[in-house]
C-alpha cells in the first residue's frame, strides 16, 4: 500500500524544526511517579490492645454471687461512662434478707498532677454515701489519697472495705495496663480500729487477656468487740469484652462469716 500524500513532507518538517527525532533515535522511557514513604514515628505510643482497650468501653453489665455458710445473695449492676461522668444502677438481694437497689454517679477529671474522683450513691433503704478518691502525680508512680462517709445506714458494698474511712496507699504504672498498687483503708469514725490493706498487680498476659492478683490483710473488732486479724485474697481476670472474678474475705464486713464471691460481666 502507498503511504498517503503529504506524510513524508510532515515529517521532514518537523526533523528541519528540530521537533522530531531523528531517524533511528529511541523515545526516552517514561519516568515513574516519585513514591512518598512515610516514616512511622519510633517515639509514638502502641495501637491499644483489646484488653487494654476495654478500658474504654462505656458500657458494663456485672453479675456478683456472694456465698456464706448457709446462705448465698446476688447482686445485678450496670455501669455507663459519659466523658467524665459515670453512672450506675444496682441491685442486692438476700432471700433470706433484704432486698435493696442503688444508683450512683461520679466525675472523675485530671488537674494537673492530680486525679480527682468524687462518687455520690443513694439506696433504697435510705442509705446516702459519698465518697472522694484521689491520685496525686504526674509521671508513673502516684499518691492515692481518699475519704469515704455514709449516714450510717446498712450499705451493701463492691468494695466490702470500711465505709467510715479514709483511704491512703501508693501506685506504680509500667505501661497502659500493667501497675502495681497498694492502700490502707481504716475506720476513722466508729472507733472499730478497722483497717483493710489491699496489694494489686495488674498485669496483661497477651494482647486479649489481663489478670489482676489482689491480696489483702484486715485487723479490727468485730460487732461483738473481738479482735481479729484475717488474710484474704482475690483473682480478676479481664478480656476485651468479658470479665470475671473470685475472692475469699474471711470475716466479711467485720462479721463472724467468711465469704466467698464470685463474678462475671460483659464490657459494651
């Protein structure tokens, strides 16, 4: 086929004007688009684990059994976390004894060096309780500081410490989980000589699980003006959406019975 008219002189123009190349030359290859690298930064913190990041679920769905010799008592609670804002409602029952609801809020918010967590809870019974904890230091070891005050009412507590009281111990934080803390928590008012100290290790065992060892030495008069001392202890274990727990406290709440307790939940 003959090539069409008109086309060499085309050509040939342009090899006079210099914008062709010349015959035989090879078209330059095409350069690839410059790549951006992006260099992870060595000194940001870790992404949170699961366990680490069940910390901040809001929502907390607890069941609580609670053995003595010759009876046994549940209690349901319900935990919800707004911003700084923490509510709950709660509810104990005895078969063999009272049945009584609860609800709570508290506001927890750092100032400075310090973290402060005042707590208000009303029950059905009456009962009205306040409560003021604090963690004083800015790096990884801390003060903790609190108080505790009802109005004498029975109060079925989560803590099973001295409800009249003030609250002083120590904390150490390794990482986002991990910490190891211990506190003293003694009736200041009823003149009981009561005291309960508590030592916690918090430790994450992979990135799905936690458990938390916590032993605890009491002292003190029981209702009926005996001396005791007794050695209790407890085991928590912590997943990214469930938890559980176990603890023997012998003379519970000061009384002449020896509890065990269990429980399990779910993190929302």
């Amino acid at each position: 086929m003959r090539p069409r008219a008109g086309a060499p002189v085309a050509v040939s123009g342009l090899l006079a004007l210099g914008l062709a190349p010349p015959a035989g030359a090879q078209a330059e290859p095409q350069q690839p688009p410059p790549q951006v690298v992006v260099v992870p930064n060595p000194n940001a913190p870790p992404a949170p684990t699961p366990v680490e990041h069940a910390d901040e679920l809001l929502w907390k769905l607890t069941g609580s059994a609670y053995f003595v010799p010759h009876d046994a008592a549940m209690d349901f609670n319900v935990r919800h976390q707004l911003g700084h804002f923490g509510a709950w409602l709660g509810l104990f029952s005895d078969p063999g004894g009272d049945t009584v609801g609860r609800t709570g809020v508290e506001w927890g918010d750092r100032f400075g060096p310090a973290f402060v967590l005042p707590t208000l809870q009303v029950a059905t019974n009456g009962l009205v309780a306040g409560q003021l904890y604090s963690e004083l230091g800015g790096g990884s070891s801390y003060a903790i500081l609190g108080a505790s005050r009802t109005n004498l009412r029975p109060f079925y507590n989560l803590s099973w410490d001295p409800n009249e009281s003030v609250q002083l111990g120590l904390g150490h934080r390794f990482d986002r989980f991990d910490k190891l803390y211990a506190f003293t928590i003694f009736d200041v008012r009823l003149h009981t000589g009561q005291q309960d100290t508590h030592l916690l290790y918090r430790h994450r065992v992979g990135a799905r699980l936690g458990v938390t060892l916590d032993t605890l030495y009491k002292s003190g008069h029981l209702d009926s003006g005996r001396y005791v001392k007794a050695v209790g202890v407890g085991f928590y274990v912590d997943g990214p959406h469930w938890l559980a727990k176990a603890y023997y406290d012998p003379y519970v709440n000061f009384s002449n019975q020896t509890m065990f307790r269990v429980a399990v939940g779910a993190k929302l």
